[in-house]
C-alpha cells in the first residue's frame, strides 16, 4: 500500500484503481468495474441505477439489503423492497416469480431481482449456480435487471470450484467485497456493462464516494487478490473444523457451513448469545451474536488452527 502509484481517482486517473478496476471487471466477466468504499454505497449505487422510486426490488427476507442497510433502499432509491422467504438464502424462480407483481395499476412495478450470495446470514450459504441461471432465465423472460450482492462471492467460489464469472454471468451487476474475507481495510467494486458503470461514476460521486489518491487501498485489493483468494479454501476447511468442535459441546448447535461462516445455535435455556459473547471475547476470540440463541463466528487469514482450537475451547469452558 505504501509503495503504491496513485493520482487522482476523482479525475479517473488513479493508475492502481484502474488496474484493481480492470483485474476485477475482468475476473467477473464484466465490461468494467468501479471501486467504492463500501458494499453498501455500490449495492445502493445499483439500485439507483436499476430502479426508479415507486418500484419494488424483490431479495431474500434474510438479506443483507433488506436487514443492514439501514432502508437505505426506501431512503435513496424510493424503492420497496419485497423480501421473499427461500430455503436458507437460495432463492429460486419459483420464490422470485411469486413475488413479482401483475403490473395493474394497484400494484408497484417489480424493477429488480436482488442476489445474495454467499448468504451472510443464513451463514456463508453458497447458492448453487444453477439455482442462480433460472432465477435469471426467469427474470430475463420478464425483463427485469438481477444485482447479484456477492460481497463473498469469492467464497462462493472457492467452495464450489465454480468460476467468479459464471455466477456473475447470472447478474447484470454484481457487487464484491475486499473488506470481508480478503481481509482488506477498505473497499468494494461494482461490476456490469460499460453503459451502467459510466453512469455508476455520477452516482458514486453524488453519494460522496468519489476519493482522490485511493490507489493505496486498491493496492491492498490487489495484493489480497494475488495472495488470499488463493487460499480461501483454507477458511473454509476452518470453519468446518470449528463446527466440528463445537458439535461436541453439550448445549451448542453448530449448522454445517459451506464456507467461511458458522452459525452456532445455543440449545441451552437461559443462556443469552450476547452473553456468550461476550465471554468469549474476555478470552480473546471474537463473534458476533446473530438472535437470541445464535452466534456467527467467521474463519479468515488473521484464524489459524491454534486460533480454531482456541475458539472451541473458549466455548467449553463458556459452558462448562
Ligand atoms: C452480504 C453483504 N452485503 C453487503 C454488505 C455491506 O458491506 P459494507 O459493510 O462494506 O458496507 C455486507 C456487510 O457485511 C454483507 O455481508
């Protein structure tokens, strides 16, 4: 980061965003791409750019845009979300066709299909790509633009051996993230067709996401790429590690993760999550409570065995 060339990506001349820009767009299968700051600012900087205020964006009802981004969606974009029920995260046709409206003059106009994948909270759920090709076999037959949030759509990857780009070929943009399991302090880019990242520009710098000599994050974005996408699969043989472990435990229900995410139920009466919690963090391992009796933990590069093993006997003696 401190070695890298910048200039001013403001006037688009930031010559490490271009090429993080350029290596993305390129590992997605996109025309272009645009660096942001946040997931958020580029999830919503496509739903500016898909809808128009009045409409209805239809997602998964445990999703990150209809839960964490503080209705943003509502907020900027005038738009309804319609958050539809789907087995753990994987929305299919069928969930998505029953939730687009007639298009009567009672109802909003559906203007958008909302993917999550891999699913945050319903715990790193990767959603099979051919669960992905008919939602946008469906969505194309009634015109309607898919955003694909993968903001661990690397993970997906990762696990399922499936190319970055088949998954975002399902979308007409997608959304990543470095500030997730690539470990970066910053950034996410939004990818499509040239003609909508032109436009993404304007959008961007209304929002206040336009940022001069940004080439020192984006060289973080590209080192990541060069040496923690590789080793993805390592977080994941982790956290299936961890919910191994934590099968063991008398009073934890850990679900069986797909990738770097363990949602771990607490199956004893009385015990708080936020409370565990807590406790863990005294012994240095750190989660995030996810309900009442759930707690999510993430495996990333900073997680190594001992820190697995340390995790798991933290909730031991939490127990015990
Ligand atoms: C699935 C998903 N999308 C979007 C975001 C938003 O990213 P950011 O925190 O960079 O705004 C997150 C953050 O956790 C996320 O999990």
């Amino acid at each position: 980061m401190a070695e890298a060339e910048v200039d001013d990506d403001v006037l688009g001349k930031d010559p490490t965003v271009d090429l993080l820009e350029r290596r993305v767009a390129e590992l997605l299968g996109k025309d272009a791409a645009l660096f942001f700051p946040s997931g958020t600012q580029a999830n919503q900087t496509a739903m500016l750019l898909h809808t128009s205020p009045g409409t209805e964006a239809v997602c998964d009802s445990e999703s990150h845009v209809f839960n964490y981004e503080v209705a943003d969606a509502a907020w900027l974009a005038g738009v309804q979300l319609n958050p539809v029920e789907s087995d753990r995260g994987r929305l299919t046709a069928a969930d998505v066709a029953r939730a687009i409206r007639p298009g009567d003059r009672h109802h909003s106009r559906t203007s958008l299909v909302w993917i999550e994948n891999t699913h945050n909270m319903h715990g790193g759920v990767v959603v099979p790509l051919t669960t992905m090709q008919s939602v946008r076999e469906m969505a194309r037959e009634r015109e309607l633009p898919v955003h694909l949030d993968g903001a661990r759509l690397w993970n997906a990857s990762a696990a399922s051996g499936i190319p970055l780009s088949d998954f975002a070929a399902c979308a007409d943009t997608v959304m990543v993230c470095f500030s997730k399991g690539l470990g970066c302090p910053i950034g996410s880019l939004l990818a499509g067709p040239q003609e909508l990242i032109d436009a993404a520009w304007s959008v961007r710098k209304r929002l206040g996401g336009g940022m001069r000599q940004v080439g020192i994050l984006a060289a973080a974005g590209l080192w990541s790429l060069d040496h923690i996408l590789p080793r993805l699969a390592d977080d994941h043989a982790r956290a299936a590690r961890l919910a191994e472990g934590c099968r063991l435990i008398d009073g934890l229900r850990p679900i069986e993760p797909d990738s770097n995410i363990v949602m771990i139920d607490i199956t004893i009466p009385g015990v708080d999550a936020a409370e565990l919690a807590r406790g863990l963090e005294e012994q240095g391992v750190l989660l995030l409570p996810a309900g009442p009796a759930r707690v999510r933990a993430v495996t990333h590069f900073d997680v190594d065995d001992e820190g697995i093993l340390k995790a798991i006997e933290g909730f031991r003696s939490s127990l015990s």
